[in-house]
C-alpha cells in the first residue's frame, strides 16, 4: 500500500548508574530549620550500589551519614531512579522527590513526606579537604624574650625570662 509508513517505538534510555561515593557540599530542610549548612559546618558521606536498569528505571542500595551541630543522620535502605528524574527511598528515613547529576555533582530533594522534605548536594569523588583556619599560621619561635608570632597574633613572654614591663611600653606607645 502506498504512503504506509512503519514506525518503531525505542525503549527508554536507562537512567544515569549512580554508583559511587558522593560527599556532602550542603544541606537544608526540615531537620535544619530550612537553613542551609555548608561545609564544614556540616559534613556528610553517601554510599550508592545500583543494579544494572529495567526499561526507565533502576534500584540500588544506599547508606547515608550526616554530621552537623545537633544533628547526626545515619541511615541505609533501598533506592529506586527514574530517567524523568524522579527518586524514591525506603529506609529509617524514607522520601520521594528528584534528583539532578551533572557531572559529578549528585543533588537530591526530597519532597514527601514534608517531615522529610530537604535538600542536599553531593560531590562524587575524594574527600574535601579539611577546612583552612583563617589567621593561623606556624609559629615562629624568637630569642629568649623575642616576641613570637602566630597567625598574625603577637605573642610575649612577660616574668623572669622575659622582657620587663618597661620594654614592653616602648610597643604600645
């Protein structure tokens, strides 16, 4: 027959193979009072192991722990990921929302149940470094009764083996 056509329907790309180790970038929701705790304020490790995918959607096995000031979260469970980016879990905290990766970077928001509804960003890959502290330095040790510096602070010993009070004047005046 003329002007017949054939059309092939295509299966449903997988969704994206989350497995790996992602660390916590940030975190908001319900269980911080919706403020958003960046490291190292808040500190955080997320283990995926996802199964090879069925059609548009794939499950896995994940653990979770979140440290942040009065706030510790442990959990594992089972998760299930869908091509339109849609993110299910069951475990001691269990939630529906989406997820976002690109690149390396894992962002999940949990919308239901509202007690669990948060947000939080996840960087696959090595640990982050610790935090630098701003003003500390080495120390740098003088003399007997040299002054000593450390991040920017000056340090003196005042007493029998230090400088007299009356040389410490002249640095003030």
């Amino acid at each position: 027959m003329e002007g017949r056509a054939e059309i092939t329907v295509l299966p449903p790309p997988p969704p994206p193979d989350l497995t790996g180790t992602y660390f916590l970038e940030n975190l908001a929701g319900t269980s911080t009072g919706g403020v958003l705790l960046t490291r190292p304020t808040v500190s955080g490790t997320l283990e995926l192991a996802q199964e090879a995918p069925s059609g548009d959607s794939a499950t896995g096995s994940y653990e979770v722990n979140i440290m942040a000031p009065a706030l510790t979260i442990a959990d594992e469970g089972t998760f299930t990921v869908c091509t339109d980016g849609s993110w299910r879990q069951t475990g001691e905290v269990s939630g529906e929302g989406m997820y976002a990766i690109p690149g390396d970077t894992l962002t999940l928001a949990i919308a239901e149940p509202e007690t669990a509804s948060s947000r939080t960003v996840w960087v696959m890959g090595a640990p982050p470094p610790p935090p630098a502290r701003a003003g500390m330095g080495e120390p740098l040790a003088g003399a007997r009764g040299a002054p000593l510096f450390f991040g920017g602070l000056f340090f003196m010993r005042i007493g029998p083996s230090g400088p007299s009070r009356e040389a410490l004047r002249g640095l003030t005046e």
